[in-house]
C-alpha cells in the first residue's frame, strides 16, 4: 500500500496500466474490471477521516482488495485534509486533478475508469473525482494515449432491479457493458462484506439488489 502526500517521480517505461478513482466500498468493482479489461489494475482511493473511522476504512479496503487480489503494492491511497470522505464537504476540481495527474503520470497509466457526472449515488464526492479527470481530459493534460472511461450513472429504479435492468443497458448507448458471473458476483460480495464500518442499512440493499453488483455501463470521455 503507498501513501501519498507529495510530489511523484514519474517512472521512465509505460505498461498497460488502469486506474480507478474510487472511494469507500466502490473497491469491489475494480477486481472485476481488472479482469475484463486487462493489464495491470491500480485502485487510486482517496480517504478521510469520516465518523473518526479513517484508519478502520484504511484497513478494510486493503482486505477488500485482498478478496478481489488486488496486492497492497497496487493500491494508493490519498489522505489528505483537503479532500475528506464528507458528502457535505466540496472539494477542489483542480486539486484533485494535480494528484490524480501525479499519480497517472508516475506509474504510466494508459486507462482511467472512473464516475461520470451523477456519480452513480450523487455523492458529491464522487462527482468531484468527475470533474477532476474531465479536466485533465478536456485541457488536454493527460499523457497521449491515456484515454478515460465513466461508469454510467443510472435511476434509482434501474439502480435497484438488479439483473433485470440488463434489457434497459443493452437498449441504452454505451461503449462497454460488462455483465458480471455468478462467481464473480460472489467475490464482489465478500470484498464488499469487508467494508464492515460502512455496512449500512442502504448499503446491504445495494449488495443485494444494485444493478452495480451484476451490471456496468461504461462510456469514454
């Protein structure tokens, strides 16, 4: 696991490299599109201290990870006072694009997945992680050839029928559809069930009926 508070030395040969901008318990989805996507994954997690349970998070990501086989050498957290897991707190767009940009450009980062617009649950959190990487795309500051998918944000009727919403994502454009097995549906699971802090009542409900544990619409920037 590395933790990142300053600068990063980029590294002098590229690899087929994917990040993904996550927080919390959107850890179980990586493991999934590592495996459907190829290449070397890098989950890019930005942490805080929310309810004075950072270090308890910290702890249950790198168990999620070890579920979905992730070694802590891949993961990269981001502890940082300005960007805290708070849903009420707004971050800075062009804060998070430096360190996001630090980071892709050190380990040669080739793919960027992350939320689109709506952030899936509107978290406002996540839609800054949004706004940050369509910064670097739209100003043209990524490295060539380091294109960007957006996990596509959905109604929360679709959201909740779980497999029966796979009719209305092959009707709907996208650019990738991943459809997930029974096994790796299973595996998302127990990585989810490690997020023991953040097990709320809502998030019981989206291990068991959210579209997000069995289907994902990607598009690219």
């Amino acid at each position: 696991m590395k933790q990142r508070r300053g600068k990063v030395k980029p590294k002098k040969s590229r690899k087929e490299n994917i990040l993904r901008t996550e927080l919390g318990g959107y850890a179980l989805s990586h493991g999934i599109l590592r495996k459907a996507v190829g290449g070397d994954g890098h989950p890019l997690h930005f942490t805080g201290n929310y309810y004075n349970q950072g270090e308890m998070r910290k702890k249950e990501l790198l168990q999620s990870c070890d579920v979905l086989g992730i070694p802590p050498s891949s993961i990269m957290i981001i502890d940082n006072r300005d960007f805290p897991d708070d849903p009420g707190v707004q971050w800075d767009t062009e804060r998070v694009a430096s360190v996001l940009l630090q980071h892709i450009e050190a380990s040669g980062i080739n793919l960027v997945v992350t939320f689109d617009a709506g952030g899936v649950s509107g978290h406002r959190n996540h839609v800054a992680l949004y706004a940050a990487v369509r910064t670097l795309h739209s100003e043209g500051k990524l490295p060539k050839g380091c294109s960007v998918l957006t996990l596509r944000s959905v109604n929360v009727f679709r959201k909740y029928i779980s497999l029966l919403d796979l009719p209305f994502a092959l009707l709907h454009t996208r650019d990738v559809l991943f459809v997930l097995t029974s096994k790796e549906v299973a595996q998302a699971k127990r990585a989810m069930s490690c997020h023991r802090s953040q097990l709320l009542w809502f998030r019981r409900l989206y291990v068991l009926f959210s579209r997000y544990m069995r289907i994902n619409s990607l598009h690219f920037l």
